[in-house]
C-alpha cells in the first residue's frame, strides 16, 4: 500500500469516526491528520503547531488539542511521555510493532524491533490464557555510543 493510498485510507477511518460520534467533519481536522500522516516519527503538539502555521495553515492551538484528542481515540495516534519530556506522538495506522529506548541524558528516543519480543509476550499470554490488545515497551537508559 502506497503512502497515498495509506493517507486515504485514514481519511476515511476519521471521517466514519467523526460521524459515527457525531463531529463536524472540518478542514482543519483533515489538515491536521494529514500533516501528521505526511511525516515520520515522533512529535510534540507545539512543533506540529509551529509547522503547520510556517506553512500557512489557520488551525488554533485549541482546534489542535481538540483534534488530537479525537486522533487518540480513534486509534490514529499514539501518544508517549518519555521522561520528563513532554508528550509526544506518533502516527499508528500501518506503523507496524516497535518499542522505544529513551536516553535519559540527551531524551533521544532510539525505536526498534525484535520479532523474538513479540514471541515472548505471545508465549506468556498464551501461558496465562490472556488476551493481549496491545502492548508498549520503554527502555531508559544512557546511550554508550560516541557520537
């Protein structure tokens, strides 16, 4: 599936979630999912923020809270707090299993996978007869690579 495709396939999970939960369905909340959707990684709202308004979008502060609280009940958008950094985000449609390590000097964030994780959980739930929804992995430490 290309990125186009994966953009208009979230469009419209948002759009059925807007309507289904009775939210005007506007152009600023289309702009902002697709904004994030164009763009790799994490982010924080303020940066989100400025970027948007650099490339002369009118979205509100407000409209953007707003709007990423609906993101994060729809299952568009994870939200994160590493440390004692604030909040960051991250698109979740297509964006595969992956799991974080967090410097705790310079609050980089590293994200990886490992197949055998997903094994191990797999293993435990299965043990334990329990039903997994998701899972999220954090690993702090300090990074012992020169850079």
């Amino acid at each position: 599936m290309s990125n186009e495709d994966a953009r208009s396939v979230v469009n419209q999970i948002f759009a059925e979630y807007l309507g289904a939960h009775a939210f005007r369905k506007t152009p600023e909340r289309f702009a902002i999912l697709d904004e994030i959707y164009s763009r790799d990684g994490h982010f924080d709202i303020e940066s989100l923020f400025n970027f948007m308004k650099d490339k002369n979008y009118r979205v509100s502060r407000a409209t953007l809270y707003n709007t990423m609280d609906l993101l994060l009940d729809c299952k568009l958008v994870t939200r994160h707090k590493f440390g004692r950094n604030q909040a960051q985000y991250e698109k979740t449609y297509r964006a595969g299993q992956h799991d974080h390590m967090i410097d705790t000097e310079s609050g980089k964030v590293i994200e990886f996978t490992d197949p055998r994780i997903n094994e191990i959980i797999n293993s435990a739930c299965e043990k334990n007869e329990f039903l997994p929804h998701h899972y999220s992995l954090y690993i702090y430490g300090k990074s012992g690579r020169k850079e």
